[in-house]
C-alpha cells in the first residue's frame, strides 16, 4: 500500500489528509521490551496527517487508505 501526499486516511476513527511522508525508527516495547535500542531497528514508513487542523505523525502501518 504505496501512501502519497494528498491521500485521504482513516486513523483512530478520524479522517485526515497526508501532508508529508518520511520514514522514522519507531520502538515498539510491546514487541522489542522496555530497553530501547535505536541501533538495532530501521526507519519504517511514516506520514504526517492533518487532522481538524491538527497535524500528527503516524507510522503508515497504522493509517487505513481511504482515497488516492
């Protein structure tokens, strides 16, 4: 699921439109524990969204497509 600019998402029952797409390491302690180590993951795919004129960065994986 290729995200870009301008597409609309759904994300925690809101819809927003992309603003930005980058990629940024995340740490996710339910999977990797509470010791964070940046060293030993990669950046994954994230957008900055607008919401009500609020602007939130979201890893993709947790955007649901609406329209492109």
């Amino acid at each position: 699921m290729s995200m870009v600019v301008g597409d609309l998402v759904k994300w925690n029952d809101k819809t927003g439109v992309i603003i930005r797409i980058f990629e940024q390491k995340v740490w996710r302690t339910k999977e990797l524990g509470k010791g964070v180590d940046f060293t030993k993951i990669n950046p994954e795919p994230f957008a900055e969204i607008m919401v009500s004129g609020s602007a939130f960065k979201v890893p993709q994986v947790d955007l649901q497509l609406v329209a492109g």
